[in-house]
C-alpha cells in the first residue's frame, strides 16, 4: 500500500525561498507560475531514515535532462528529516541550470521535443532496504564464592571472551540506486486529468542561467522497485488555473 506524503515525504515549490501558495481540487496540488520566474524545489524527509528522491519536471528527470524512464539510476539521498532545496536541472556534480516559469513554446521540454507531462513536477520517493542484525545473546553464570580471589579474576576473563564471542560482527554493506520516473498510475491519472482540462497547459518549465549547487557521491539500497510515494504537483499560469 502507498504510504501518504504526511508519512514520508513532501514536496514544495519555491519562489525567492519560500513555498507559494498551493491550491487543492479532487486530491490534486496546484500552484500558479509567472512567466520569467525562477523557481526551486524543496525535498523534505519526514522520516529518522534515509530516503531517495528522483524528481521530474515536464516529464524530465531533474537529473540528466532526459525523459523519465524506469531505468535512470540517480536521484538525491536526503537524511533522516533532512530538506534539500533543488534550484534547476542538474548539469554535472557542482552545477544546474535554473528551473523558471517559461512561456507557450520556450520551455525546456519542448525545445528538445522529449517532454510529455508539461506542467506536471513530480518525485518519486524509495525508503532503504533496512539490514536486520540481530541482538548480541548473552549468558548468566554464578557469582565466585566470596574470597576465592583468583577463581574470579579467571571467571571474569572468560565471561569477557564469551560476551564478545555472542556480540553481532559489524557488516559492510554497498549499496547501489536504481530509480525509475513516475509510476504507472501517476501517469494515468495525469492523462485523466488532461482531458478534463478546459484550456491548454500555458505554461512549462525552463533551462535557465548556471547556478552553483554541489552534491557529493553515494550509494543507495532501495527497499522496493516500486517508489513508496509519488508526490505530484500541477503548475499553471493564472489563466489556466481558473480555467481548470
């Protein structure tokens, strides 16, 4: 069962840093974009675990620029209750280029053609496969007779060695990612609400200025192939908002 986005994860839009209003109809999230606008995505873990998010825009990872697949193998790993805030497509370890809020005909998806989903950010959210290790098992052994000095300083030695014997041994754990687009259903209920739509998707997201934005290398062990939690929001300039 899909675990709720109050249980795991959250997703918010941000403009100058801080979450614009979000609109709700039919358990859909909505905010409105302005054309020429930067924006950013914050990540939120709400969970003590590590978790993995891969996020789209347009229908394209956030990570390579390329349409979502099921195959992509990156993502960002977010701590226990950590936030991140991503400011554009990641172009290489250091940098991305910045999301905006770009006009009919300039947004990223469609100047490369590859975009299927406009107007739609969307992540997908793994949870770590958990390593169970067992509790260390100990035993119970009588207390030496009162001065039988050297008897207990043997005692005690060998309940050492024994105690350290029962002890679990540590366990060196590789891990590696395998992150995948939006789900199945995430996509059909995105074509259910597309032909419901009134008007046309107005607005999309652009490729804008290189920007400063570092990240670091690691590994991840998902816990399932599927994600636990897609967490989607629909974006739109005002017009298309009221018409929708």
């Amino acid at each position: 069962m899909m675990k709720t986005y109050a249980e795991l994860f959250q997703l918010k839009v941000l403009i100058d840093g801080k979450p614009i209003q979000e609109y709700h109809r039919d358990d859909r999230t909505f905010v409105e974009g302005r054309r020429g606008s930067n924006f950013s995505l914050e990540l939120v873990n709400l969970t003590p675990r590590r978790i993995l998010v891969h996020p789209t825009v347009d229908g394209l990872s956030a990570m390579s620029g390329k349409e979502a697949s099921r195959l992509d193998s990156d993502g960002y790993v977010l701590h226990g209750f950590q936030n991140a805030v991503i400011p554009g497509w990641r172009l290489n370890d250091d940098e991305v280029a910045r999301f905006f809020f770009a006009g009919d005909g300039k947004s990223y998806a469609e100047k490369t053609g590859k975009g299927r989903d406009k107007g739609v950010i969307a992540c997908a959210v793994w949870e770590e496969k958990v390593i169970v290790v067992p509790d260390a098992v100990y035993f119970a052994s009588s207390a030496p007779c009162a001065g039988d000095i050297d008897e207990e300083s043997s005692l005690h030695t060998e309940m050492n060695s024994a105690t350290m014997d029962w002890m679990p041994s540590s366990h060196e754990t590789k891990t590696s990612g395998n992150i995948g687009g939006m789900m199945r259903g995430a996509r059909k209920r995105e074509m259910k609400m597309k032909k419901r739509a009134v008007s046309t998707q107005n607005l999309g997201a652009g490729f804008g200025e290189r920007t400063k934005h570092e990240v670091h290398t690691t590994t991840f062990d998902k816990a399932t192939d599927e994600p636990a939690v897609v967490a989607t929001i629909y974006y739109d300039d005002l017009k298309g908002l009221r018409a929708r």
